[in-house]
C-alpha cells in the first residue's frame, strides 16, 4: 500500500475500503488484521434447538406431559430446564444441545443445576444428531456415562410407552 493511499484510508477519504485495503493498512502499521462475521437477521437463534426439541416431544406417548423452559425454584435465578417431562408422579429434566463442545463444561453446568433444584433427580440429554455430535459421544460416552446411564434407545422405549425414562441419559434426534 502506497503512503498516499495509507493516508487517504487514514483520514476517511476513501469511503467503503476494500477488505483487502483494511488488511494492507494494518499490515503497513504492524498490525495483524483479522475478521469476525457475525449472524444478520432475526435475532432469535434458536430455531435448530426448537425443532430438536419437537423431535423428542413426538417421542412421548401419553399419560406424559412436556413443558418448555422450566426455569429453576429460587428466586432471582435465571437459569432454566430447556424443558421437563412428568408422568405418573415422576419427571425427568431435559436439556437440548444442538451442538456439543467442552462435554466436561456441559456435565457441570448440568450438575450444578441438579445440585440447585430439589425437584431434579435425573437429565435426559438430547443432542441433534449430527456427524460432529456423533463423533463427540464416540469420543467421551464413557466420560458422561456416570452422569446419564441410559442410551437413546432406552430412553426412546420409555418414552413410547407413556414412562419417564428410569434413569437420565443421552439420546441423538
């Protein structure tokens, strides 16, 4: 970049700079430039997570009831359930994840939150089923095992049947 142009770009002379200019700018200023995109649009982000959720209430035959954001029993705290299952005097806690990350972070979140609502006893985890989720459950099922006993398919036939799961568990929609 020309000292000319750097000083044209410098005092906002050239209105709608190329991402090429911005990045030779900063370069001539022994400046690394980076980029970061960021979603446009509606601000509602969640639509994966709402058809995932719609997945697993299909799974659940009567007597069982599903509710949404079940939000946690103490006052002032804003953590939520991303739903909750109940049948028969017994309920199960949801917690959908469309995409799965640091898996020990998850487990604690979860953990925590069983921890702070005396109503939990159990979570049924349900992940969209994704090459990359099935790839993580591969890699760290044995590490979640403790926390979430149960596999999908255990899960899927209590649920069919109008049962809440007998204990939590994972299960990929």
């Amino acid at each position: 970049m020309s000292p000319a142009q750097l000083g044209r770009l410098e005092h906002g002379h050239i209105l709608r700079p190329s991402i090429d200019q911005v990045f030779r700018a900063a370069s001539a200023l022994g400046l690394a430039g980076t980029l970061r995109l960021f979603p446009s649009g509606s601000p509602v982000r969640d639509a994966g997570q709402l058809a995932l959720f719609g997945r697993f209430e299909r799974l659940t035959a009567t007597p069982l009831r599903v509710r949404r954001e079940v939000t946690l029993p103490i006052a002032g705290d804003l953590r939520a359930w991303d739903g909750m299952i109940v049948g028969d005097g017994e309920r199960a806690f949801i917690e959908a994840e469309m995409h799965l990350g640091d898996t020990q972070a998850l487990a604690r979140r979860i953990e925590l939150k069983l921890r702070d609502d005396p109503r939990a006893r159990m979570v049924i985890l349900v992940v969209a089923r994704s090459a990359h989720n099935r790839w993580v459950l591969l890699e760290h099922r044995g590490a979640l095992r403790g926390q979430f006993p149960l596999d999908g398919a255990a899960i899927a036939r209590s649920l069919r049947a109008g049962r809440v799961p007998p204990a939590g568990g994972i299960i990929a929609l």
